[in-house]
C-alpha cells in the first residue's frame, strides 16, 4: 500500500488507516487476527482509543514482534490533567509500546471542553510533558464541531486533527480541509463510510481519493474488508459516469436523513442526549451490545421518554433532519435487539 504523509508529523502512514472501535465486538483471537491481516495488507496506520473496551489490548496483542513500521494512535476522553496521566499509562500498558506515536484529545466537540483541554495543568499541558519524556511524539485532536475544529487548526497547537467526512456529510472540504493544508496539518477522515451508512466502498473511497494528502480511517471487523478498501485505494482514482450518478443519488437520498453529529440540536429543554439516539443504529452495528446496554446509550434511551415532541432541535438543525422521527426510528430499533 503506497503512503502519504500526515501533515508536520512528517510521519510517513499508509494512505488508509485501521480503526478499532469493530473489533470490540470480536473475541481477542478474531481481532488479533483481522489486526495482523491488516498489518499484512501493508497498512501501517493504526488508531484506537482508552474508551473502546479491549481495542487497545487487542491491538497491542497483534502487533507484539511487528511494532517496527507502524505508526499507533489513541485517544483519551479525559478533561483534566491527572485524568489524562492516568489514560495514558493504561494506554501504553494495554499497547506494550514505550511510547505512542500520536496521542489525541477525543471528541473535543465544543469550546467548554477545548478549553479545559487547553488550561494551565490540563490534558494538553500533560500530554506535552509526556512528549518531553519520550512517552508521546505528536499530539492531535478529533471532533465533530466545525469550529472547535477550524479553531484548534488555526491554534497551532495541534498537528493532526480527526474530523468526519465523506462524500455524504463533505462540509470539511469547503473551508476546513484547506485550512489543514495551509497549515499542515494531518487530516485524518473519520466516518468515511458514514458510520455503516454508505455501503458502496467503491463509491466512499475513491471520492475521499479527491482529496489528496488526508488519511481515511476505516473500522472493520472482517477481514475481507479490508481487502477490498486496499483495493479500491490502490485501484483507478476516477469514477467511472456510473459511479459518479450513484454518488449523486445517494448523496440526495441520505443528505435528507445523515446525522452529522455536528451538535447544534443540543441543548435539548428536556436534556435528551439526541445526537445519540439519532445514531443508535449505527452503534448497534458498529458496538459491543453488551456494552451499550450497560452504558450511556441505555441512559439516553431512557432520558428519551422524556421527550415532549416539541421541535425546538429540529428548528435548530441545519440540515432540516426530521429529528423526532429519526429519534423514533432509533428508538424502535433498540427495543427490537432487547
């Protein structure tokens, strides 16, 4: 698999990254071994994070005596300095690795929580004494808020950022995807296929190939997969007309129904977590189910009886979604798999 860099890292990755949320779902030698197919492939460019259960431990499992070449990224939820300390040595326990080559503050998502992370003792101020010590060599960031994300580009303070795109949800490439260029920093597409939403791979990645010098980053669970991501990035570039009409069906098809997550339908009066319940069938594709039953994703299906139906979220989204009814549909797909 031919390779870009990512941004100042000046690392060097291959063009498609592995992401561990799926492999949750597996047992340990199922997701040791879709890990080091994976490796097999050539891609080199692994990211995981402390919230995703055993994908850290699995990861760190898969590549015991391969650690030379790749390039391993995790991320911490933490917003405080002690609490990212803390993240950090589980990380490197549960990777086996002396040092990560590049840790990111996850789903910073809106200013309050920016800059917590930025504060005199906090994350990133710890994080940074981490790469002092050897612990850490770069230092990135994800989300799902626009101006979180042009913020911490302009900042200089970041050198990756993680932010979603596809051909579906693409508002990044009118302003902030240059912007990461001009400052060099790494981008790295998150949810290039929609979080299971967009099904045509083909289709995903060669529009994400548009765009050169970003990095998508593909959760999978089988291995074949991946054969077939490898393929399509090391295949043609061009769409073929068909394949260009197909995009623009479903890009007018999904637009009308394609959570974002960008958050502008919070907060909500009755304080229901509507940006999860929008994305619950995602989750339960995408999640361990014993984990979401016992976790956030239960408390917010039952704050979700609270809900008066009153439409102030949807007033407020920007892509006049049908929330409530999106909400609902979400809703019966979880009492199903009860």
């Amino acid at each position: 698999m031919h390779k870009i860099r990512l941004g100042r890292t000046g690392l060097m990755i291959s063009a498609v990254g592995f992401g561990g949320i799926p492999i949750q779902r597996l047992t340990d030698d199922q997701a040791v071994a879709v890990v080091q197919h994976c490796l097999d492939l050539g891609i080199t460019f692994l990211d995981t994070a402390n919230a995703y259960s055993t994908s850290e431990a699995r990861i760190g499992r898969a590549i015991v005596g391969r650690r030379e070449g790749l390039v391993i990224a995790t991320k911490s939820t933490a917003r405080d300095g002690e609490g990212v300390r803390q993240h950090l040595a589980l990380s490197l326990e549960r990777l086996r690795v002396e040092a990560i080559d590049l840790y990111q503050f996850h789903n910073l998502s809106d200013f309050e929580q920016y800059e917590k992370t930025l504060a005199p003792g906090g994350p990133l101020e710890v994080v940074r004494e981490a790469q002092a010590a050897g612990m850490v060599k770069h230092i990135g960031l994800t989300s799902h808020s626009m101006e979180v994300a042009l913020a911490a580009v302009r900042s200089g303070l970041f050198e990756t950022l993680m932010f979603p795109f596809n051909f579906v949800a693409n508002e990044a490439a009118e302003e902030l995807i240059p912007l990461a260029i001009q400052h060099d920093v790494g981008f790295i597409a998150m949810k290039p296929m929609g979080g299971g939403m967009l099904e045509n791979a083909t289709i995903a990645f060669k529009y994400l190939r548009r765009f050169p010098g970003i990095v998508p980053i593909v959760g999978i669970e089988r291995a074949e997969e991946m054969d077939e991501i490898v393929a399509i990035m090391e295949g043609p570039a061009e769409m073929t007309a068909a394949e260009e009409e197909e995009m623009a069906r479903l890009r007018a098809e999904l637009g009308t129904r394609f959570c974002r997550r960008c958050g502008y339908c919070q907060p909500c009066p009755e304080d229901i977590p509507i940006q999860t319940l929008m994305i619950l069938d995602s989750l339960v594709k995408r999640m361990p189910l014993e984990q979401l039953m016992g976790g956030w994703a239960a408390q917010a299906v039952e704050r979700a009886e609270n809900c008066t139906k009153c439409g102030e979220c949807e007033e407020k989204c920007p892509y006049g979604l049908p929330i409530r009814e999106m909400m609902d549909e979400g809703l019966a797909l979880w009492r199903a798999i009860q």
